[in-house]
C-alpha cells in the first residue's frame, strides 16, 4: 500500500511546476542596490505598439510633396496624373533574453521551507527582469555589439541608412545634426536653433523631450538655475521632475553617449514589441549534463520611427 502524500511535505528539490507558479505570480520587491533607472526605455514603453508577429516591422511613409493639381476656370484641362509620395521602410526584428538559474546547490540550500523556496525562485525572476530592462535601456541608447539589429538613438537620429533606407542618398530621411561646443557660451542657442529646424510651425511638430547624459544635463541646470525653471512635468507619464526648454522636458539618460543631445518627437517614435515575446518567460528545463534548472525571459521588437526629420542630434558639446 502506498504511503499517502502529505500536503505540507517539502521536496528535496523544487518541483518544477512550482518554480513556473512563482514566475507567474510572484510580487516581492527587493531594494535594490545595483541598477540605475532605465530612462530612456521607459520612455520608448509609453509609445509601446504590439504587432502580432510577421518577417519584419514595416512603416509607411511620406518621402515627398504631391504638387499635381492646381486652379481652373469653366472648361479647362485638368491634369489626371498623380505622381507616387509614398514609400516604406522596413525594420529587422531583435531578440533580447535574460535566463534565470537555480542551482541544485541553491536548491537544497533553501529546502525544507516553501517560503524560502518561493522567495528564492521570486529573487532570481526579478534580477533577470532588471537585467535584460538594462541591456535594452543601453542598446536603445548607444550603438552596441553582439548580434544586435537594435536600433539605438545616435543610429536613428542621423543621417546615413536607417531601416532599409538610405539618409545620404534621401535627404527626406534625414535628422539635423549639429556639431556644437561648450554648452555654457552656445548650448542654447544650438538647442534653439535645431528645434526650429525640425519643426514644421512655431506650435506644430515640435520636439516633444530632449534627452541627454548627466554631465550635460548639469551643464544644462546651469543655464536654468537663475531663471528658476525646474518644473514637476510628468515627461509622457514617466514619473521624473524636471527641467524644461520651451516647456518640454529635459531629461539625462545612464547610456546616452559623451556629449550628445537629442530632441525628439515622441509622436514620430514607436517601439514595436511582438505580442508574444514582450518580457515573456519560459518554463524552467533541466539541462541533461547539469545539476540546475533554466528558463529565460525573452523580448523581441525594435524601435522605429516613421519620420527622421522631426528629431535632432547635438554633438560635441563640452
């Protein structure tokens, strides 16, 4: 006769379908010592697009003005040609994971206490989780290596290929980069500049955030502080106080690049994310040739934007 199973009994090992519980359900916070806000990623998730799959992400776009109609009077000819305004541009997919591992070590360590054990499996999901949000953050923030197709900030506001257009041959697909200088004596003045050059009215298509590295956010506060300018501005419901330039946010990312200052339209920038890969875990396996067991938080997107022009780069600024 079988012995019967107790419910309180705690297995010497984590049953697997308990560690896939926790991952779906587990809600502990951890203080953290370790990771710095991912600024610019929380700002991408706010212009967050699901797309249901396909080969690539693809954008339609207007590359010219339509100039085919005119005025006419009584019977006149009319022109009944239509030249093409129109064309797209695609973007690659990336792949991005984080695992989670529990060691058997780690395992018997925390054996004989379901809490122990639950907190355990909850400790490593966030740290995985906290993980790939940084390896995003930098490689939407500064070009990177590895396989990356990412498309990071100083590659999309720029001025040579982007997606599967070329900006040096179409000048439509182009962004205003301006080599600046020393932000105390010109820092203004090429901001201003730039964002009149990217905007289409003095109150439409604006830049919407700049965003740059602290060393020129400070230099930027700098300018600020005898004017009193800081202001408590949700910068697109992030959560951050403040500093402004014609009323839009100012803001420093942790990976922006050495003497880089970026305005952006926000309307113009999206992140696509695949619906079924948006921070998704797998189920934890066990590795035929060791003692642990595996799963893996995976994402897959990329972030595009539909029109280049609306964005500017400073560069240089010391």
């Amino acid at each position: 006769m079988a012995t019967p199973t107790n419910p309180q009994f705690i297995p010497s090992t984590i049953d697997t379908f308990t560690l896939n519980t926790t991952l779906a359900h587990y809600t502990k916070q951890l203080t953290d010592n370790a990771y710095n806000a991912n600024v610019l990623l929380r700002l991408y998730n706010t212009q967050k697009d699901m797309v249901n799959g396909g080969g690539s992400i693809v954008e339609s776009l207007i590359e010219s003005e339509q100039d085919n109609g005119g005025f006419y009077l009584g019977s006149d000819v009319l022109n009944n040609t239509q030249t093409n305004s129109l064309t797209s541009v695609e973007y690659k997919w990336q792949n991005a994971y984080e695992p989670i591992q529990i060691t058997r070590d780690e395992e018997r360590d925390n054996s004989g206490d379901m809490t122990k054990i639950l907190d355990l499996a909850g400790t490593k999901t966030i740290l995985s989780e906290k993980a790939i949000a940084k390896r995003l953050d930098q490689a939407l923030s500064t070009p990177v290596g590895e396989a990356n197709n990412l498309v990071d900030l100083e590659t999309m506001v720029n001025t040579g290929t982007l997606g599967t257009i070329a900006g040096g041959t179409d000048t439509f697909w182009q962004s205003t980069v301006t080599a600046s200088g020393a932000f105390a004596t010109q820092g203004l003045t090429d901001m201003t500049t730039a964002y009149y050059a990217v905007s289409s009215g003095s109150v439409e298509e604006n830049p919407t955030h700049f965003i740059t590295n602290k060393t020129v956010y400070q230099k930027f506060e700098q300018t600020r502080l005898p004017l009193e300018r800081i202001a408590n501005v949700a910068s697109a419901n992030a959560g951050f106080e403040n500093l402004t330039f014609k009323g839009r946010p100012v803001m420093y990312g942790n990976f922006i690049g050495t003497g880089l200052l970026f305005g952006l339209n926000m309307n113009y920038i999206s992140l696509k994310v695949d619906s079924a890969s948006d921070f998704v875990t797998t189920e934890f396996i066990a590795p035929t040739n060791q003692t642990v067991k595996v799963a893996y938080i995976v994402w897959r997107g990329n972030a595009v934007t539909n029109n280049r022009r609306r964005h500017f780069k400073l560069t240089s600024i010391t």
